[in-house]
C-alpha cells in the first residue's frame, strides 16, 4: 500500500531509517520508513539495491530492533529453525 504524503509527513523521525538531517534521501527529508511491517520489508529491499544512498546494514539493523521477527541476510528469528542440520 502507497503512503500518502500527508501520512507521511506526519510518521516521527524515530519511524525512519534516516532522519531528516541525514545526507540520504535529499535535503532535509527523512528515508525509509519502517512504520509497518511491510514497509520495513520494503526498506530493505531498496536499501539492498545498488546505487541507493543507504547502506544495507543500517537498515539492517533498524529493522532487526523495531521487527525481531523479520528475517534479513544477517539475521534469523529465534524458533525458524534457520540452523544447519546434521
């Protein structure tokens, strides 16, 4: 689901990436939100994309503290069963 403007505008900088006085996502705008469990999905697939201003693992992290219970390269829930079996 799109996020309007006005939504948008209105998210606190504690539900972005980045805030508004980091150098990603142009002046004075705030980057990647992560308000919803799909938008944090969605961060990390643009972060994870060439030539974006973000780096993977920043997102990476803010993703792993606000949703323990997304996967990403590294990091695996606790209970998945992400280990190798023998």
């Amino acid at each position: 689901m799109a996020i309007s403007a006005s939504r948008r505008a209105a998210l606190k900088s504690g539900q972005y990436v980045y805030g508004p006085k980091s150098p990603v996502g142009g002046k004075g705008r705030k980057a990647y939100p992560i308000d919803t469990k799909a938008r944090a999905r969605n961060a990390l697939s643009r972060a994870a994309q060439k030539g974006t201003g973000g780096s993977y693992a920043k997102v990476e992290r803010a993703v792993n503290r606000k949703y323990p219970s997304i996967a990403t390269r590294h990091h695996t829930p606790s209970g998945r069963g992400g280990g190798r079996r023998r």
